[in-house]
C-alpha cells in the first residue's frame, strides 16, 4: 500500500464513494462551514492527510485563499494532488499531522480522514500540532470514523455499512475485509472521547456538525 488508507492512489477517488455513505456532502458541510465563519475574507488553509487533494481543488476555485499547504505522508497521494492543482500556487509536505511543526500559522486546519488511522498517544500527538498550526480564534474541521457508544451499536452501524457497500456494488469479500480492519488498521473513538481530546489539547470551544453511519464531522475553535 502507498497510504493507509484501503486503496492505492490510483483506486482512490474511485472506491472511497463505495465506503463512505455521503462523502461529496462531507465536502459540502465542510466548505458550508467555512464560508459560514469566515465569510469572504482572505484565509490560510492548512490540509494535513490531503489525499487526493479534493479539498484543496475546491479550496482553490470556492475561497479567498492567501496561502494554502497540504501535507500527505505518501508521496505518491502528494503526486496526485500536484496534477489536479497545475499551476496553482501551493507548497507541499510530504508529511503526517503527526510530525509537522507550525506555529500560528493558519487561519484553518484541516485533517479528513486521517487520524483515526493513529493510536491514542499518536493522535493527541497530531491534534496538538494542528492546535499549534493555528492563528488564536483559527478553525480546525476534521472528519473521522468513530466508534458507538455500546457494542450493539457498533454492531448495527457495521451492518448498514455494509449494507451501503453492498449496494453502492462491491463484493461480499471486499465488504468483509473492510469490516474486519476495523480497530485493526484504523481505530474509531467516540465522539465523548473527541470532546475530551479536543479539551484537553487547548481548544477554547468545540462541536459536532455532521454524522452518518461512521463518520463524524467536528469543529474547534482555538
């Protein structure tokens, strides 16, 4: 694999749609929520675990941009997103959030599905740095899987994914390896635990603004 996330770059944009139910609205919500508090002014925008660079695409022709970073520890994700965005003025890292080092840096942070491929330790690692990344009254938004509150819930929220993937036309075999990594190769918290990280890490206020069947959308003020 050259991430760690399920797919290889090149199978990516293609199957993600197949196991994550709504992920074009997660981008929705999440470029809602910035014009919503930033309106039209000018904005710096970090993007750590960029993928693709679906966020950064859209950044690009949506915002007021003034200086835009993304940061993927696989450099061939980083290739990838440097071909969607041409010409357009962007520095790269190849890096995690887990490893980058900006201080009051950044109007906004920005980390989708990422950090629920950490550990504990490692995690609280990668929100502190996104902390520090930030302006004072900077926004962090990050989505990740996360984990129900009681084994009965974990159990029927796997069953409705698996039920979408299913449907969106995978096959029995492809849905039960992507079950089975489950706190295997990515380890949802709950959402309490997110609050109490969020706290802890120094963020003045913080709250979730999007969730279905796995994912969970959150946004902190610093």
């Amino acid at each position: 694999m050259d991430n760690k996330s399920a797919f290889n770059v090149n199978q990516y944009d293609e199957n993600v749609r197949k196991v994550i139910p709504f992920y074009d609205d997660i981008y929705e919500q999440i470029f809602s929520l910035l014009r919503t508090y930033f309106g039209d002014r000018e904005i710096s925008l970090l993007d750590t675990g960029c993928g693709t660079g679906t966020l950064g695409l859209t950044a690009k022709t949506t915002l007021n941009i003034s200086d835009m970073v993304l940061c993927d520890p696989s450099e061939k994700m980083l290739a990838d997103v440097k071909k969607k965005l041409g010409d357009y003025p962007c520095d790269y890292i190849c890096e995690g959030s887990e490893n980058l080092s900006f201080e009051n840096k950044f109007d906004v942070v920005t980390a989708i599905q990422s950090h629920h491929y950490f550990d504990k330790a490692t995690r609280e690692i990668a929100v502190k740095n996104c902390y520090e990344a930030l302006k004072p009254c900077g926004l962090l938004i990050y989505f990740e899987n996360t984990a129900p509150n009681s084994k009965t819930g974990k159990e029927i929220m796997l069953e409705r994914l698996e039920s979408f993937e299913l449907n969106a036309g995978r096959t029995p075999e492809q849905v039960k390896n992507h079950s089975a990594r489950y706190n295997k190769e990515f380890f949802p918290i709950t959402i309490k635990e997110h609050f109490e990280l969020l706290k802890k890490t120094g963020f003045k206020s913080y709250e979730l603004f999007w969730h279905s069947y796995m994912q969970s959308g959150f946004y902190a003020i610093k």
